[in-house]
C-alpha cells in the first residue's frame, strides 16, 4: 500500500470499534464506520504488532501542534 497515492486509498471514519474472540482461538477487530457501515478483519500477532505501530504514529501526528502537520502522506 505504501506505494500506492493517497488519492486511490478510500478513507473511512471510525466511530466505534470491538474485537472478536472466536472459540478457535482467532481474534478480529470490528470497526463501525460512518461511510462502510460494520466491517471487521481478523488480527494475528504480526498484525496487532503492526496496528500499534501505525497508531503510535497517527497519535504522533495529531498530537503535534496544527501549525506543524503536513498533508497526509501514506508510508
């Protein structure tokens, strides 16, 4: 995804979240959206290590004062 531009990616705002345990061990995530309605994928370690990362660096972002932020850029 990191090579693809910003303008191709459809953005969606969340307005709820939960995850999901199934009795076979597996784990989701299910998000409530404004404009996809309920979506939810499966997490495995990796994933969750990852997701952490990314949201550690989107509140690095947002946190920062508004005169300092640049355009979204997607890495």
């Amino acid at each position: 995804m990191a090579t693809e531009p910003a303008k191709r990616v459809r953005m969606l705002t969340v307005i709820a979240s939960t995850t999901l345990f199934r009795p076979d061990g597996r784990a989701a995530i299910l998000l409530q959206t404004r404009q996809a309605g309920t979506i939810a994928f499966e997490v495995n370690q990796g994933a969750i290590d990852a997701l952490r990362r990314h949201l550690a660096r989107a509140e690095q972002f947002l946190r920062q004062p508004r005169t300092k932020k640049r355009r979204l850029i997607v890495h």
